[in-house]
C-alpha cells in the first residue's frame, strides 16, 4: 500500500501517522479559522451557490450538482454550473465548457457535468475559470441567473448566497483532524457556515439529532451501463452479475467503486490508479475485456476506448423536502435584495 494510501485509511481507523502529524493538522485549521475570520468576499451579480465539502476526496458530490442544477431548471431558473477547472487547458478563461470538449480542456469533471446538462436537455452551462467572479459574469452575461458553483465552500472571495455542505459515509468527518493529520480542510467547526447539510444515509445516520444547521438527506445510485466508444450503446446493471469485469478507476476513494460492482454481482480484478490520472492508451490497451469505469474516468478515455469497454453512470436524488426549503431561502434572498 502507498504511503498516500496509508495516511487516507490511518485518517479513518487511527495510526502513528497521522497522530505524528496533528501539529500540521493544528496549523491547517487555525490558518483557515483566521482566513474565515479576516477575508470577506464579495457577492456575485446573480444569485450563487456553493456545493462544497469540508473533506477531501470523493463524497458523491459531481452528480449531485447536476441533480441540483435539473431541480433548480425544473424550478425555473437559467443555470450556469461553475467550476474551478482544475487541470484543465482551455483556449482562454473563462470557458464555457462544451460536450464535445477533450478531459484534457475542460477538465474531468466540469466535462462530465457538461455532458449531463446534455443529456437533460436543459437550458443550462458549464463555465470554468480559477476566479469564480469572472467565470459567474460570463454565465450572468450570456442570460443565465443563478450560478452553482461545483466546490468552493473555501473560496472566500466569492461571498454566496447559499452555502451547502455535502457529508457522506460513516465518517463523513474522518477522525476529526485537518490535512494533513485528517481529511479536513478546515475544522469541524466550520459546519456552522452552512445553510444546509446534504447527507447520504449513513452521514445522516451519524449526525447528532436536531444538530444544526438543516440537513437533507441524498442518494446516489447506479444507472445503467454505457458504452465509451457508442454512447447510443447502454446495458442494465443486471448485466454486471456473475460476470468477470476489469474495474479500472482513478478516483479519489476507488474502494467505493469496487464495493458498488461487487454489490451488483460483478467479480471485479480491480486496477486503481492515482486521482485525476490523465488516462493514455497503453494503461488500458492490454487488461482484459470487459472493462467498466466510472464515469469520471470514462471521459478522459472515450478516444480510445475498445468496444467492449463502459461506464458505470450514476444518479443522485435528493428528499422530496429540499426543494421546498431552498425555494423559500431563495426567495427569502430575493425580498432581502429587493
């Protein structure tokens, strides 16, 4: 196991060294204390808000963003989702982000939530760019009026209309300390600068009753099966059963991944690679077919992808509760500013 490995699983179980590391994880959170303290950003020129994390790694959050931005188009606004763009090389900032754009231009992610807006068919955007105002003008520009940022519970300069916390798993706090002695970015303390939690069933499950602020809960499930090369081309996930699948994933929690086949029957030879790997041909070319991925990797292999190979698409969907509440705080801000 690497060392990365090491720390991630010591940030959940306990170990030497992670707890070698708490004066690092001390600093962390008292640096992001006084940046909480210190900066206040400014707010956008339409309505924004932030879906973040206080943890790294995967929680389940892409596809609740696009869940999000169907429900707020259902309610009648004009959606741009914002993205940092991490990694990516567009041919100017901001860029909006088309369906049709390489990983290695747009980025893993916000090409993946292009692509969904795309199967929606609704009337919503992708815009990236590292500064979030910049990137929300160009949206506000083009006649898009509420901005959902894909993280940025930390970007400061943007002061939200809404913050959300999204918290999944068992732990969804690790063992309570920050990077690099836990998974936190900042400390525990920071929950209390949401508006609201979203929360899988087992987060929810270890939340204190009647702990602030509101929570909602969310699940993210398996789809179907689509094939990278034809994505006319879908099986169903009873397909998965019994069955030899190569899984190949280079997510931040590939563990999940594997756990969700192997719970569909798949016997899954499970080949991990680093998060945010930039796929090439030969790291796929010779493993043995059929081939599943997520489809946060799908996107950076469809160039080359055989025909046997495929995605695993998956759904989130929130409480039928949530929507009620964050019409009544939008609204809420609209007789605020107006």
């Amino acid at each position: 196991m690497s060392l990365r490995r090491t720390l991630e699983a010591q940030w959940q179980e306990g170990g030497w060294l992670a707890t070698s590391l708490r004066p690092l994880g001390a600093l962390t959170g008292s640096v992001a204390a006084w940046r909480r303290r210190h900066i206040h950003g400014r707010p956008a020129t339409i309505p924004s808000i932030v879906v973040g994390n206080l943890s790294v790694g995967g929680s389940g959050k892409t596809p609740l963003v696009a869940a999000l931005a169907s429900l707020l188009n259902t309610a009648g606004w004009r959606v741009a989702i914002i993205s940092r763009g991490y990694g990516a090389q567009p041919p100017h900032w901001p860029y909006r982000v088309q369906a049709g754009d390489s990983a290695q231009q747009a980025g893993d992610e916000p090409l993946l939530l292009a692509q969904f807006q795309t199967q929606a068919q609704a009337d919503q955007a992708v815009f990236i760019c590292p500064d979030r105002h910049r990137a929300i003008a160009a949206a506000a520009a083009e006649g898009f009026d509420l901005a959902l940022l894909d993280d940025g519970f930390q970007h400061l300069a943007l002061r939200p209309t809404l913050r959300l916390l999204v918290m999944s798993g068992a732990q969804p706090l690790g063992n309570g300390h920050c990077l690099p002695a836990g998974p936190l970015r900042e400390s525990p303390a920071a929950l209390a600068e949401a508006d609201a939690l979203l929360l899988d069933a087992a987060a929810a499950a270890s939340l204190a009753p009647g702990e602030s602020p509101p929570h909602f809960q969310f699940q993210v499930r398996p789809r179907d099966l689509q094939a990278l090369a034809d994505p006319q081309r879908t099986r169903s996930l009873e397909s998965l059963a019994g069955q030899h699948w190569t899984a190949v994933t280079g997510i931040a929690r590939p563990q999940r991944f594997v756990d969700t086949l192997q719970a569909l029957g798949a016997e899954v030879d499970a080949r991990f690679f680093p998060d945010h790997h930039v796929f090439r041909r030969e790291d796929i070319a010779h493993l043995p077919r059929p081939l599943v991925m997520t489809e946060k990797d799908a996107v950076k292999c469809r160039d080359f992808a055989h025909a046997d190979d495929w995605s695993l698409r998956i759904e989130a969907q929130l409480a039928a509760d949530f929507l009620p509440w964050l019409e009544r705080a939008l609204s809420t801000w609209r007789d605020h500013e107006h």
